[in-house]
C-alpha cells in the first residue's frame, strides 16, 4: 500500500507538531538545570544540545501508530510505549513501573486500571504527548478528540486525564486549520465545544475569560501551570498561551516557561500546538539546538 496525497499531508502536519513539541520540551526542561536557569529567566539561551524527555519518547509513539495503523490501536500504542520506554527520559514513577510490568507481559487494561488505588492517573502525560495527532486530523478535530481519548486510555484512565488528552488534541487540529489559524477566542471555544463537562473544561472557560491578560503569573497563579502535573493543573494554562501566540512561537514559548511549573510539560503543549499551525514554525536556529528525534519516528506513512 502506498500513501495517498491525503496521508501525506496529515504525517507532514503532524510531524510540524512534533517538532514544536520535541523544541519546547527540549528546552522547557533546560529550566531544570540549575546552571542554565538564570539564564533562561533572561531569555538567554542555554548551550545546545537541548535534550527532549518522555513528553517526545510517548509522542512518538503515537505518531509510530498513527502512520502504521492511519488511526490509534491501542495494543499498538501500548507496545510501541514499552519498547521505547527510556527510563532516564523523566517519566514519574507509576509510568516507570508500568511499563516495565507491560514490557514483561503484563496486560496495559489491568496496569492503567490499577494506578492511583484504581482511579486511574490524572496526570497530564497523556495530554503532553497528543498534539501531532491533533494536526494529524486537522481535517475532522471531532476525529481528533475521539482518538486523542482512545490514546489516553492506554495510560491515563482517570476522566481529567482523558479529557485534558482530548482538548489538547482538539486544540492542534484547530491550530492547524489549512485555511489558516483561528481568532485566540476562536480557538479555545472550538475546544470548549469539543471536550465534555470536567474540571479541565472548567479551566478552559476560565483561561478564554483572561485571554485579554498580559501579566502570565497572574494567570498561572489562578489556572495553575503544572505544578501538580495534573491534567487540570497544565491542559489550560498551556491553552491559553497557545491561543494567544499562534503566529509567534518564540514570544510565546517565554510567557509559558517562565512562570514556572512542569516547563517541560505546558512547553511541549505549547509547542505541539502552535507549530500546528501555518503561522506557527518555531525558530530554525532553536530547531538546530534540540536534540534529532529518535531514528525510529516514521518519516512517511506507508
Ligand atoms: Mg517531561
């Protein structure tokens, strides 16, 4: 089977998202490094190579399964995690350990089910991976919220884990709308349209009515921005700031790091889905400084 022109484009746009995302992770974490921060907090940049975290390594991932499969097999997403699964790439220790129980045989259903005396993990890992899938389906964002919810599944079951997944996804297909970014209101409406009622929900509304602030603490302060790396905690802050620098990835990649928080997190967001968008290329220079991608990222879809 060879990829029709449709294909094509979706792995290009995804593959933009990626890019973005592996970037702000990439030097979101740089803020980690004690050396670098007072650099950073200057916007000084630290010296390259920028090397990206789990944010990437899952990202990846889905899009592996997304070229393979052309939508998420969840068996597959599980798998593709485990094998790849790096264990000094800064994953949180529930995710450690189940994949290394999944790369032993264990089954992902039970794993996932388990985490959290059985709630499930609402921590924001599923959302910080899923933006090139959002720009994959840019053409049907429904198609995105959808997938983005059966990818989260795989490691997050608890529903703020799930829907803070989905926004982010919703998001990038609207970011990368072929006609053209969308107005900052524009953008969080069509996610609040797209995502079920939630806390995350609630969060975006909030961030839709402080679009018209400047001061970026004041909104942290009240949105949050990851640092109970949580979905509700990351998925609206990073929102907000994507929908006001559509067309400008460099400015709005400092007003989201450096409030603080789970940098490397909200930047990934960030990142994923702002470089969606037309308008939205990072810096090639910053480009340069990241890390390459892992040699198994798919180049095309088959
Ligand atoms: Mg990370």
């Amino acid at each position: 089977m060879t990829a029709d022109s449709s294909t094509v484009r979706r792995l290009e746009r995804a593959l933009a998202s990626l890019r973005g995302l592996s970037l702000g992770d990439a030097l979101g974490s740089q803020f980690f490094v004690p050396a670098n921060y007072p650099l950073l907090k200057s916007r000084e940049l630290p010296p390259a190579p920028w090397q990206w975290t789990d944010d990437t390594e899952m990202a990846c991932s889905v899009l592996a399964v997304l070229a393979e499969h052309g939508r998420i097999d969840q068996d597959a997403l599980a798998r593709s995690f485990a094998d790849h699964h790096d264990f000094d790439r800064g994953y949180g220790p529930a995710v450690n350990r189940m994949l290394r129980l999944i790369r032993e045989g264990g089954d992902w259903r039970e794993l996932a089910a388990a985490l959290f005396n059985g709630q499930g993990s609402w921590g924001n890992g599923a959302a910080m991976r899923i933006a090139p899938l959002g720009a994959w389906y840019a053409d049907d964002p429904e198609q995105a919220t959808h997938q983005a919810e059966i990818s989260a599944y795989v490691t997050h079951q608890h529903r703020e884990a799930v829907v803070g997944a989905m926004a982010v996804a919703a998001a990038a297909a609207l970011a990368a709308d072929p006609a053209g970014p969308p107005t900052p209101t524009g953008l969080l409406d069509g996610v609040i349209a797209l995502v079920p009622r939630s806390a995350v929900g609630a969060g975006l509304r909030r961030a839709r009515d402080m679009l018209d602030y400047d001061d970026a603490g004041t909104v942290a302060a009240v949105l949050g921005c990851g640092r109970r790396t949580s979905a509700h905690d990351t998925v609206p802050f990073a929102l907000w700031s994507a929908a006001r620098s559509l067309g400008d990835f460099e400015q709005g990649f400092w007003v989201t790091a450096q409030v603080g928080g789970d940098v490397d997190t909200t930047c990934a967001i960030f990142g994923g889905v702002v470089a969606a968008g037309k308008t939205g290329a990072p810096p090639v220079a910053w480009l340069e400084q990241t890390e390459e991608l892992p040699g198994w990222t798919p180049a095309q879809a088959i």
